[in-house]
C-alpha cells in the first residue's frame, strides 16, 4: 500500500515537469495517470503483462499487455481459421504463467446451443500451447446474454488470471460494462470477436484491439505465424507486425524463419512447400 | 400474532367445532411441554436410562400429534377441476372382479342412499342420475402428497397415511401459530377454503389422535395432554387401526367400544386375537412407542418465516431471503456446518408451495455469497396472490471450521479471491452440465484422449495428469465429430494438394504426417487414421486424416479433425 502511494507520489512528481521537456511519452504517461486517477483506483499500480516479444511490447505504451482491462481479438468467422484464437491462447498462456499459482485459473466461455457445428477447444489443444487445462473453467453459454453475464462474473472474480470469451460482436454498453468489470475484479477479459468485418472501424470501450490473420510459417507446426493490426491502443498508435509463437518453448518469437534446427523430434516424412511440380519427387521421398 | 389469517373467525368460545373434551388445565402455549414421564413402564425414553426403578423420574418431552381425516378426499379433491363433484350425486368407481363398485361418494349422492362398497348397479338404482369417474389411486396419493407437503407449514414432519389422512407431529411447533387451538382454527379455515371436509384431532399419541379425529362425533378435536384414556374409551374399536377381521371378532365378544378392553386382561385377548390388540391399545395410551414416519426426513437445519401480511413484491421476497439465510447461517455456525444445498420453500395464499433450490461446490454459510446464488432465480419466483409463509432448509451440509477472524484487512476480501464461489453462481445460473473443466483420458483416438466433466462432479474414468508444454502437437479447436472433406491427391497414399470444405477451396503448401493414430485393439476395433497437419497457401494450420489405409476393402476417407492456431 505504502509502496504504491509513493509510487503514485513520484509519478505524478516526475510527469508534471517533465511534460514540457519530452512531450509525447509523457503525455501519454500523464494521462494515463489522470485517467486512473478518475477511475477511483488511484492508488493500485498498473500491472503490466510483458509478452517477451520486443516489437510487440513496444507498440504498447505501457510496455506490454495492461492487466486487468478488456483486450479485444478480431478474427474471421470463418471456422477453419484459428489464428485469432492462437493469439488469444498465447496471451492467455501467458497470464497464467504470469499469475500466481493460487489465481492461475483460466474462465474460458463460449456460447453453445443445440447441435454443436464448428471446433471447440480442446485441452489437448492447450496443453500444446502451455495452458494448464487442469486450471481452466470451461463454460457453455446458451445465447450472447448468458454468455456476457458469464464473462462479466469472472472478471469481477481476482482469484482468476483472465477471462477468455468467445463473442460475434461486442457492442459499447456491454464492452464498457466488462471494462468496468475487469477493473473491479483485476481480472484481464480477452474476448475474440468473430463477428466483425475487416475494414470497418467499430467504437470500443476496450483497452486494445487487434486484429489477427493468419501468416504462413516456415516451420508450420512448431512456430505459429500471425499477421497483427493494431487497430485501437488506448494512449499508443495503431501499427501491423507480424510475429511468431514457438510451440516448443510456449513465447512469442521472431516470424521470420529461423534456420535453428529444432530440438524436438523430427516427423517421419516431411513434405516442405509442396509445389505441382514437384510432386513426382515427393512421391519418391514418401516412397523411400 | 405474526400469522395471517381470516380476522372473522369465531375465537375458541364461539367455533361450534372445537370442544374441549376433558379440560383439566387450561391449555397452555408453551415452546415445550413437560410432564412427568416414569423410567419403568414407558417404552419411549426409559428405556436409555436402563433399570431405575420407580426412583428414576425423570422429565420427557410430552409430544403432541395432529391427525388430519379426510373422510371424502378422492372426490373433493376433483372439485377444482370438476365443478360438479359438489354439486350433483357423483361415485367414484372401481373394477372388483369384473364388477363395478362404488369406492367413494359425495354428500349429496349419500344423500339418495348411494353408499361406498355397493355394486354399481345397486347404486345407479337409488340414484339413476348419478355421475360416475373411475377412481384413480396414484392421483389421490399424489394429491395428498401435495397436501402434506403443503401442511410442512406447520411442522417439518409430516405422515403420509394413504389414502386419506394425514399424521403431523405437533411437538413444539404448536407456538409458532399461537398454540394449538389458533392452529386448529387455522388449519380448518384453510381446508375449508380448499373444499375439503375434514375431522381434526389433536392428542398425545399418533393412535389417539387418529382415533379421535376419525370417530369422534365432534369434527374437530382437542385432547388435553394426558387425557387420551378418557378420549377415545367411547370410541369404537374400529379406531385402533386393527385389520377388520379382529375388529369382526372382538365384536362377537361384544367388545365394540375401546373403553371396554381397558379391564380385559391382556393374555387371554393375545391368545385369541393376536398380540396386535394390545399394542394398538398402548399405543393409543402411550404406554409404548409408536413412531411416526415423516413422508421425508426434516432436515436438522430449518428457518421459517411467516409474514403478516401475504408478501408480493420482489423486494420483500428478497429481504425475507436475506433474513432467514442470516438465521440459518448463525445455527450452521453454531453447530460448525456449511451448506452444500439449500432449498427455499414459498407457501402461497392459494396453498401453491413453490420450492426453490441451490448448490454450492464447497460448504459455506456466508448469508451474502448464499444469498447472490438465489438472487438469480427470485424474479422467477412467481408470489401470484402473496406468500404466506417461506422456510430455508439445508438438505445437505458439510462439516466447516469455525470462522477464523482476520487480522489483516486484505484478508476480508479473501472469499472474493477464490474460484468457489464463481463457480457456484456459474453453475447455479447455466446447470452443471455448462461449467466444466477439461479432463485428459489415457485413449489415442483425439476425441477420447480428453472429455469435459462438469465442475461440481468428479472424475469418471480413467483420468491421466495433463503435461503441459511436454504433449504432442495438437491442434488448439477440435470438431466435436469430425467433418467430411473432399480433398486432392496426387498419388493414393499421400498428403492431399487440395482441401474442400464447405464450399471453400484450400490449397495446402506444406503438409507433415502421417502421424498413425488407431484405438485400443481391446476396446475398440476400429481402422486405424492416418493424421497429416497441413497448412493452405493463406498459413490456415489444419489437422486432417484419412479414416483407413489404403488398400483395404473399401475406400478411405478424409475428415477433417482440427485447427492449429
């Protein structure tokens, strides 16, 4: 407590003068204090998720992911397409890693009706990605109302370390409600939106945005490989990178193809980059 | 007098029905009633107190019965839904023998001489206008139940004696309505409301009490404490509850009133009409025991709360809520117990009970953790003219330590930090089967590697720990059933070149496999798959297999399985 006041102390004494120094970052570090300070949490610290990754972090003025706030993952509807979900997975895996062992849990809640068309998640799935599904609470929304209140219940909960919910569309009342959640509780709310075009820039209460494609990767099945926008950072800029997630070590690495021989066990056949023309070829690699 | 009632009831003095038979004392209303009970003799407390001789007085709790007759329940019990039944003759009709007999009729057919046990010729005879249903005995003792339960606003337990009486145990629940008397009015008010006709005795044992209210001349009944030798010594011997054939031959003996068995001595009746005449009797008496079987067993933890007035807004229902959930978690901790059920009972005006239930995943007694899992499900309770009266019970509870009390003030918020109570609302709201946690299986085939299980159950099957970061690679959405895909290759027995999928075209660039994935050759015996991991040119990261290999008897298939991220 003693801390954060003294925190909360040279903060507001190391901004007001220098703002008329370097203007921009700590315009942003000033309003982000006037803002907290509105919100009537003035005196608990940011806390901030550091992804590991560089670029990443440093499109975000806060250095990383700020904890609990709503973050906002767009995808396609598509269901063969799992990018934004991978995404929302790697973050995910990452807040438990970063939580303690006792708020470790994981509330993942999607809406299921009747006859269940499309993938689902899969523990097994999760296990790959570093998400311990033994601290994940699945749940089963029967329309978008029970699955908001859903999420909005969780995030009020501190002892979970984020709220995962699979959502079409967020519209503002409900997205400030879950910020205003998320805040209460602490809890960080990661909701994947499936629902939203590209191109059309829709308000929103969250925290960030982003939009999530998938990027083709060198090596397929141990480095996944997202293309990101940034479209809306609160205090930071929109900006697009694309970055890779290491199956292998469960963090955020380089998209780029690496040329670092894997350490796991090679597959018995590997077919790379097939090509029309190369298939006579291949035939006879399979065959061999 | 917190109960509300009819204020145009007649007091004791005036209702004709109510007769004070030997009135000794006056009728006090006391929580708790003792007398002076003997060790020796009495077969229901003195029997844990061993060999004390006439020196071993002690005090037992003199317990009080209500017995509840309904001499034309299986007809009456129509009225709501058939007008007529108390209007015109109306017989209820059974099948004896390939002949139709009488089993029930109302007063205005008794009236025209049309008696129950007679054939229905006999009857349609005296009465040819007489309207007939066939007697249905499931519906009956399900409308009793129904009553019984609704009579659980008086005491917790409550006899079901089929098919038409009803057995409550009074003792120490007779204050709660102002004493006895207030309660008999009560009682006869309501089941006259109900159209129910009815005989009412109340008496210190189940025997008396049945007895009285089913051959006294008086409809209703009080019998003082202690006074039951007096009560029923007039009353026919059919009373104690004995099967006809002894009451035939006790009558032949001109043994026809219970009073007349009190001299008799006791060997010789055992010897000729079974032991069975003597118990009943001391069972009347209260010489020996003659338990009560509640139609369910009351739990140990009950609020109650009647109101003055029929309550009919949520926010009285939810304060009420609040009130007795603080009752009932000030006794859990008292007597060291959480809850893991609850069940809100609301009695209505209109005799409607509606019950209410929540779980918890571990034992609590916090009122206001408690109280959120209700708030949910109070809109739904429907009050329709009010609610009279609510009880709390606790079904089921856990043993749970006392309180600690916390030194530190981030420690009060502690509750707020744990999963429990999350999960409780969760279930409570959505079901169980809704919230569940991801459970790994020790099977090959994907689909049966790992299963949901609802949270608030355990495991079932063969579960294994998870490895996290160590597992195979495994695609993040898995289709719950895997889906038919069309696909391109070009040689048999090889990665496909193109996918399509529901209308959509994907053209793979990379692909790896196979990965041979076959079930348990002793559970299943099923082809084994062969799973590729493909990626389409626009980096979608799928997991497909091929349903047999090549070269069997019949063509192999593809499916689609899941999806990287």
């Amino acid at each position: 407590m003693r801390d954060a006041l003294c925190s909360e102390k040279e903060q507001n004494m190391n901004t007001l003068p220098e703002t008329s120094g370097k203007a921009p970052v700590d315009l942003v570090a000033l309003r982000r204090t006037v803002r907290r300070l509105e919100r009537g949490g003035g005196t608990a610290p940011e806390r901030v998720l550091a992804t590991g990754h560089a670029s990443l972090d440093g499109l975000l003025p806060a250095g990383g992911l700020l904890k609990g706030r709503i973050h906002e993952i767009l995808g396609a509807e598509r269901t063969l397409e799992g990018a934004a979900f991978g995404f929302t997975a790697a973050l995910a895996a990452l807040l438990q890693r970063d939580a303690a062992e006792a708020a470790g849990q994981i509330l993942w809640v999607r809406q299921q009706s009747g006859s269940v068309r499309g993938a689902d998640i899969s523990g097994r799935g999760f296990e790959a990605f570093g998400i311990d599904p033994g601290r994940v609470i699945a749940v089963a929304a029967r329309d978008a109302a029970e699955l908001l209140w859903g999420a909005e219940e969780g995030l009020r909960c501190a002892g979970l370390a984020a709220v995962v919910a699979e959502v079409r569309t967020v519209d503002l009342t409900a997205g400030r409600r879950l910020q205003l959640a998320a805040e209460a509780g602490g809890v960080t709310g990661l909701m994947v939106a499936t629902g939203y075009r590209a191109g059309k820039a829709v308000a929103s209460a969250a925290e960030t945005r982003w939009r999530v494609r998938p990027a083709p990767s060198a090596d397929p099945f141990r480095r996944a490989v997202w293309a990101l926008d940034l479209e809306r950072s609160r205090g930071g800029l929109p900006a697009s990178l694309t970055v890779g997630w290491s199956l292998a070590e469960q963090r955020f690495v380089a998209a780029d193809p690496i040329s670092i021989p894997h350490p796991g066990t090679r597959p018995k056949t590997r077919v790379p980059a097939l090509q029309p023309n190369l298939f006579p070829k291949i035939a006879e690699e399979i065959a061999a | 007098m917190t109960i509300h009632r009819p204020q145009d009831l007649p007091g004791p003095q005036e209702l004709p029905g109510i007769i004070d038979r030997f009135p000794v004392s006056p009728h006090k209303a006391r929580p708790l009633q003792r007398r002076k009970g003997r060790a020796v003799g009495r077969g229901m407390a003195g029997q844990t107190l061993g060999v004390g001789g006439e020196a071993a007085q002690f005090e037992i709790l003199a317990r009080r019965y209500l017995a509840i007759a309904l001499p034309r329940f299986a007809l009456e019990r129509l009225a709501p839904y058939h007008p007529d039944v108390a209007s015109t003759p109306y017989a209820l009709t059974t099948d004896q023998n390939g002949r139709r007999i009488v089993h029930a009729v109302n007063a205005a057919a008794e009236a025209l001489g049309v008696r129950a046990g007679q054939p229905l010729t006999d009857a349609r005879a005296v009465a040819p206008m007489l309207k007939l249903r066939a007697y249905d005995p499931a519906g009956e003792g399900k409308a009793l139940d129904k009553l019984a339960q609704w009579a659980e606003r008086y005491t917790p337990k409550v006899a079901v004696l089929a098919p038409d009486t009803l057995l409550l145990d009074l003792t120490g629940c007779a204050h709660l309505m102002g004493g006895e008397r207030p309660l008999l009015r009560d009682l006869a008010a309501r089941l006259d409301g109900f159209g129910l006709s009815h005989r009412l005795a109340a008496a210190d044992t189940p025997g008396a009490a049945l007895a009285v209210s089913r051959y006294a001349v008086e409809p209703v009944t009080l019998v003082e404490s202690g006074r039951q030798r007096e009560a029923v010594g007039d009353l026919p011997v059919a009373g104690l509850r004995l099967p006809p054939a002894t009451v035939d031959g006790l009558a032949r003996v001109g043994l026809t009133r219970i009073g007349q068995l009190y001299p008799v001595a006791r060997a010789p009746l055992a010897a000729r009409f079974g032991a069975a005449v003597g118990t009943r009797l001391d069972q009347v008496l209260g010489k020996i025991d003659d338990p009560l079987t509640p139609r369910r067993r009351p739990p140990r933890h009950r609020v109650r709360l009647a109101f003055a007035e029929p309550i009919l807004t949520l926010e009285s229902i939810q304060e009420g809520v609040r009130r007795l959930l603080g009752r009932l978690c000030e006794r859990l901790a008292a007597d060291g117990r959480g809850v893991r059920r609850l069940v809100l009972t609301a009695h209505r005006v209109d005799g409607a009970v509606l019950p209410l239930a929540i779980g918890t995943s571990t034992a609590a007694r916090e009122s206001d953790r408690l109280y959120r899992l209700f708030h949910e499900h109070l809109d739904k309770l429907d009050p329709g003219f009010g609610i009279e009266v609510m009880t709390l019970e606790a079904p089921a509870t856990d043993g749970m330590l006392p309180d600690q009390a916390t030194l530190d003030a981030a420690d009060a918020d502690r509750a707020e930090t744990e999963t429990g109570p999350l999960a409780d609302r969760l279930v409570n709201r959505l079901g169980s089967e809704r919230v569940t946690r991801p459970e790994a299986r020790d099977r090959h085939i994907p689909e049966q590697a790992e299963a949901m299980v609802p949270l608030d159950r355990s495991s079932t099957g063969s579960v294994v720990p998870w490895a996290v970061g160590k597992g195979k690679v495994r695609p993040l959405r898995l289709f719950k059933s895997p889906e038919p895909v069309e696909v391109v290759a070009m040689v048999p027995d090889s990665p496909p070149v193109m996918l399509f999928w529901r209308g959509t075209t994907h053209r793979i660039t990379a692909a790896e496999g196979p990965e041979r994935i076959a079930s348990e050759w002793w559970i299943e015996k099923a082809p084994p798959r062969d799973y590729y991991r493909v990626q389409d040119a626009e980096g979608r990261r799928l997991w497909i297999y091929r349903d047999r290999p090549y070269g069997g008897e019949s063509e192999p298939r593809w499916y689609i399985h899941g999806v990287f991220a």
